[in-house]
C-alpha cells in the first residue's frame, strides 16, 4: 500500500462516521422545553403557557417523542408557533439535537 491509500482510508473512515452521526429524519411529537419535558410544571398553565415561560427562563425548546426527548436548533420564531402541540419535524438529527429544517401540526 502506498502512503496515499493509507491516508485516504482513515480520511473515508471520517466522513463515514461525520455521515451516520448526521442523519434526515422525520420525528412525531409534542414540543416543549427541556426544562420540562413530558411533564411540565406550572400550574393552572397550559402546556403552551408553560413552555413559553419556561423559554423566558433560558431553557431549550425540546421534542418529546416516545420516551425520547430532543434538543431542537433552529428558527426560534417558527418553532414557538408549535409551542406544547403535536407536531411532526424534519431535519437533521445528530445525537439527541435535531436542527429543524421543516416544522408543521401533525394530522
């Protein structure tokens, strides 16, 4: 093997690695705010009420999805307009992030 091939394979082996880590997905669930999660905890608030205010105190919007919860990047403004309700998302996961690149109201 020439000292070309071997750096080429750990180079490939790295982008293979960078390319699973990112995957398009599309995810079902209700938005809310990491701080709360499934459950949110103010009173006499609703779950939109909630995970506004919750946002207000510096918290992340998240998805919950099953017994999964994500962190979600992107624009703030259109994700707040799904604030506490059923949604599906596109975007890139990487980890437990998902970078929002379509947001909408699940049927």
């Amino acid at each position: 093997m020439s000292i070309k091939q071997l750096v080429f394979i750990p180079a490939f082996v790295l982008v293979a690695v960078f390319m699973q880590a990112q995957s398009s997905q599309t995810i079902a669930g209700t938005v809310t705010d990491s701080m709360c999660g499934k459950k949110h905890m103010m009173k006499n608030a609703t779950a939109t009420q909630c995970t506004r205010e919750c946002m207000k105190s510096g918290s992340d919007y998240a998805l919950v999805s099953g017994d999964k919860m994500y962190t979600l990047k992107g624009d703030k403004t259109q994700i707040d307009k799904f604030a506490g309700l059923n949604v599906v998302i596109e975007g890139e996961t990487t980890g437990k992030t998902i970078n929002v690149r379509t947001i909408k109201a699940a049927q």
